[in-house]
C-alpha cells in the first residue's frame, strides 16, 4: 500500500471518493503540508496545479491505504 500527498478539490471526501471509484475511510484522509511546494489557479480552467516554490508551503492532505489501482486513477 502507498500514500500520496493531495491538494484542490480531491482533499474533498466525497470528490475523492467519485475518482477511486470506492469509499475512503476518515483515517486514510490527514491534513498535511508540503514545504517549498505552492498552489497556483491555473487560468482558463477549474483545477489548480502544484509547482515548486523555495520557502513555500502548499496544503493538502495525505492519502494513505493505496493500491496500484488507486494510484493509477489517480
């Protein structure tokens, strides 16, 4: 099993849940930072994306408990 650190709208329960196609336990969803990372609106578009910036700190979540499927929905 793998974990990955998420940010925008997949940190939403419900929306992470529509993607893997499965229900996500509360405990396997935990609030994370990841630091000299930031989160940026991309233009034109309703997704934010997640670029390196030195002395940043980006908001997510750490989702654990991944299997190879999961990640490849992802």
């Amino acid at each position: 099993m793998s974990h990955l650190f998420i940010y925008g709208t997949l940190r939403d329960r419900d929306v992470c849940e529509k993607v893997l196609g499965r229900p996500v336990d509360a405990s396997a969803l935990q609030p994370a930072m990841a630091p000299d990372f930031a989160i940026f609106k991309v233009a034109k578009v309703s997704y934010p994306c997640l670029l390196p910036v030195q002395d940043a700190m980006a908001e997510g979540a750490l989702l654990s408990g991944l299997s190879e499927a999961d990640l490849q929905r992802l």
